[in-house]
C-alpha cells in the first residue's frame, strides 16, 4: 500500500453517494454531470523552469482527459491557484490559460487562490463539468474476453521529460508530449457508448490497465509489443527494455478501453494491445515470451 492508496482507501467510507461511484473512477456523477479534479504541483507535476503557459495548458489538459475518457462534453472549469510572489510569472500563467480555454473550448467560471508560504512549490487544482452524452464508461464493466485497446501514443511524455530534465538528447515532439498534452475528447464521445470500460493512461499504461482489471474484477493480459508509440520515440529505442520504459512512464494521457464488439466511427487509430482474462493480475509477454513484471509498474504518489 502507498500513502494516496491508504489516503483514499479512508475516504471510502465517507464517499456513499452512489455519484462518487465507490472512488473507483476518475469523475463523480450528479445526473447527467460528470466532474473531475486533478491537482499539478511543481518539482512533481511540471519542472521549475517549465514556460508557465505550458503549466497552465497542461493543468487544464489533464483535467479534460477525465472528462474525455467518460465521453462528456465539457461544460466549465473552477480553479485553484496557489501563488508565489512572482508576479511576471503569475501573469505569463494568465495569459497561457486565457490561449488554452480558448483553444480547448470550454469556459473558466470561477476558484479561488492562494498565496503559498515563501520557498513553497507552486501548486494548482482545476475541477471540470461535463455533461454526460449518453453512457459513461467506468473503470468498472470490462469482463473476460473483452479486448483491450489503446488510442494515442504510450510513452513519448516519459522521454519527453527526461529530454526536458537534459538527461538524454531528444526531438522538441517529445518534450511537447510531457508539457502540452492533448485531451482525446472527440474519440472519448465517440467511443463512450461502445466500450466495456474506458480511463485515461496518466500514471503508465501497465500500472493503469492493472487498476482497470482490478476495478472491474478481472485479469489483463498485455503484449508489449503492440504498446502504440511515436515514430519518434521508436528511434530512440525499439528494444524490450525501451519498451517496459514507455509502459511504465506517466503523463500520456491515451485512452486505455476494453470492448467485447468491434469498433465503429472512432476518430484515429485504436490498437489492440491485450484481453481482459479471469485470471487476475496483470500479465505480459511480447515477441519473445512472457515478460518478468518490473519492479515498479507506473507513478504511484508513496
């Protein structure tokens, strides 16, 4: 157990409404609302000397992707903003989340701030409405024999940071993948209705695939092979190694989905990485036969 799994394990008694769906899933529920909260803190979430627009896209992309993965349409947004004394850098945040409510479409209608302790990371908090547009998948409903898929790249925000950090050469693309992801919000309405069970890959696609198993009473089987990734990041490794690498690294923000029918009228390319099994757990293999489990399967807030 880690320190947010015991958090919110606690939680769970408090959390009875049936909208807060037991704390399994990424939204709550009130009638045909879905709302999300996610919190980016510096030096955890985005690094100090990321352009404070970026900071700002990136807290309301990530946002969105909850509301994306429940195939809503996005209503609105309330933020929280805890500040340093850094004027100029507060005001370049402004400007960055006026140009991305812009472009992402959805409106901010209030919050509130907070002036941080001095030396203190900068911290944020953004909660998004939506509303529901007919079904809206869980992490609960995938069961044995549904095949499970990925649409979006696994594994470019994980070299994309390191390049950021300089501890590796690497294309802006990548980079671009960590500091400006883009929520899939088409194909999660798109896919809303046809799935078993759908989420969002934020913390790595093996430790999240394992959460949705588990959510839904089930096994996973994955191929790492099949794990989608970018031209890009192939090039800078096609081996298993490279490949556990992208399967474990956070902040892609793809849509991991389970469904027993085929796919119809998703907007981009889904692939079929895997099968929902009986067996519990989670279970790898690739070309060359089963994968031994690393150690560490994804981001887990210790």
């Amino acid at each position: 157990m880690t320190l947010e799994t015991d958090f919110i394990s606690g939680l769970r008694a408090i959390a009875t409404d049936p909208g807060a769906r037991g704390l399994m899933d990424d939204a709550a529920m009130l009638g045909d609302l879905v709302l999300t909260h996610d919190m980016i803190v510096e030096g955890v979430h985005f690094l100090p000397d990321d352009a404070p627009a970026d900071v700002a896209w990136k807290l309301l992309a990530v946002n969105l992707s909850d509301l994306a993965a429940k195939g809503a349409v996005p209503l609105g947004v309330l933020m929280g903003a805890g500040l340093t004394r850094d004027a100029a850098w507060n005001a370049a945040f402004v400007e960055g989340l006026s140009a991305a409510v812009a472009e992402l479409r959805v409106p901010l209608l209030g919050g509130d701030t907070v002036k941080m302790p001095h030396g203190a990371p900068r911290a944020f908090g953004l909660t998004a409405i939506g509303r529901a547009m007919g079904t809206v998948p869980s992490r609960i409903g995938a069961r044995p024999g549904d095949t499970l898929y990925v649409l979006g790249n696994i594994g470019d925000a994980g070299l994309g940071l390191r390049i950021a950090r300089g501890d590796m050469a690497g294309p802006d693309e990548l980079v671009q993948a960590y500091r400006r992801p883009v929520p899939m919000l088409a194909a999660g309405q798109a896919l809303a209705g046809q799935v078993t069970a759908m989420m969002d890959v934020s913390d790595g696609l093996l430790i999240d695939a394992l959460r949705l198993a588990e959510a839904s009473g089930a096994g996973v089987s994955i191929g790492l092979d099949a794990a989608p990734r970018s031209p890009a990041a192939v090039a800078l490794g096609l081996d298993r190694a490279a490949r556990l690498r992208a399967a474990t690294a956070g902040d892609d923000y793809a849509l991991l989905f389970a469904a027993a029918l085929p796919l119809a009228g998703v907007p981009g390319k889904a692939v079929r990485i895997g099968q929902v099994v009986r067996q519990p757990g989670l279970h790898l293999h690739d070309a060359a036969g089963e994968v031994p489990l690393p150690e560490t399967l994804g981001w887990l807030h210790s």
